[in-house]
C-alpha cells in the first residue's frame, strides 16, 4: 500500500518491541507472520478495515475479536488497533516484511527460498544450507518451492540476489547466443 508508512510502522515496532520484550521478538515475529498468513487468505477483512463507513469503534472491535481468539501479544494487539486507527491495515504485510528483515538483521538470520523442478532431498537441503551459511555468514533457513519448468538444477534467492544453476536459464543463454550468431 504505502511502502515509506509500512517501513517507518514496522520500525518503531520492532524498536517497541525490542525495549519492552527483548526476548520475545521471535515470538512477536511469528505472531505477525499467523497474521500476516491470515489476511491474506482473507483479503476482504483488509478492505473492510479500509471501508469509510465502519466506523473505527465497529474496526476496534473486530481487532479485539481477532486477539482473543489468536491469543496474541498486548503488543501485537496495540499494533492492530493502532493500525485499526489509523487506518493503516492495508500496511500490515509491509510491516511483518520490515520487522521480519530487522530480526533477521539481529540474529543473523537468513531465509532463502530455493526453487527447484523437483521437491530436495534432506542431503541436497542440507548441503545447500551449509554452503549457504557459509557464503552469507549467517544461519539459513529453506523456503521451498517446486517448479517443473526448470527442468533441473536449482534457483537460490536471497534477498535481492539471484543464484541461478537451473538447466533453463542455461537453455535460455544457449538460445540467446545461437539467435545472436544466425
């Protein structure tokens, strides 16, 4: 929605967060991550938050309806409700990304997502986490994805860095120096 309002929110509350609850900031993550899952699953509970004509008390209390039944964090809970207020829902992915990016930033964390055109052997997975950690100098984790298109090989995203050993991308340079030479 607005990336700038989704930086400067997911900031302060990881700021927030790291003051009052040091220990707990994974935990915070994981909350916001559920929640984060849930709305997009549930896109209309965004655009109703964003609709004029609820009005911010009917806003407050499905927010309070969603930290009961999600048992979350007073923390996690003020930010709903000061979302709520603002009317700023619709920046709640961007900010779960900004907070997740500064835990990560914090612990050292690095999530990557590895594409391949088959599901990874535990081998392979670990294989690629150890030298992945080794090339980053941080703990990684595996998002997977599968895409048959790749034919083979592996695609590793980090970040904004693009580490591509899939047999298309060979294929489609192979193509691109062929059409270049007839």
């Amino acid at each position: 929605m607005n990336d700038k309002a989704e930086k400067v929110y997911g900031e302060a509350f990881f700021s927030l967060c790291s003051e009052e609850n040091p220990n707990g900031l994974m935990d915070t993550l994981s909350e916001l991550s559920e929640l984060s899952k849930i709305f997009s699953e549930n896109p209309e509970f965004i655009k109703l938050m964003g609709t004029p004509t609820v009005s911010v008390e009917e806003k407050l209390a499905l927010c309070g309806d969603i930290i009961k039944a999600g048992n979350v964090s007073k923390l996690t809970g003020n930010l709903l409700c000061l979302l709520c207020e603002k009317n700023r829902m619709g920046c709640f992915s961007g900010i779960e990304k900004t907070f997740r990016s500064l835990c990560n930033d914090k612990f050292k964390l690095a999530e990557i997502t590895v594409t391949t055109s088959a599901p990874l052997s535990e081998k392979l997975r670990q294989k690629i986490v150890d030298k992945m950690s080794e090339v980053l100098g941080k703990k990684v984790t595996v998002i997977e994805k599968v895409d048959e298109k790749l034919i083979g090989g592996v695609v590793i995203d980090y970040e904004s860095r693009r580490y591509d050993g899939s047999v298309k991308s060979r294929l489609d340079a192979l193509k691109g120096e062929l059409s270049s030479v007839i």
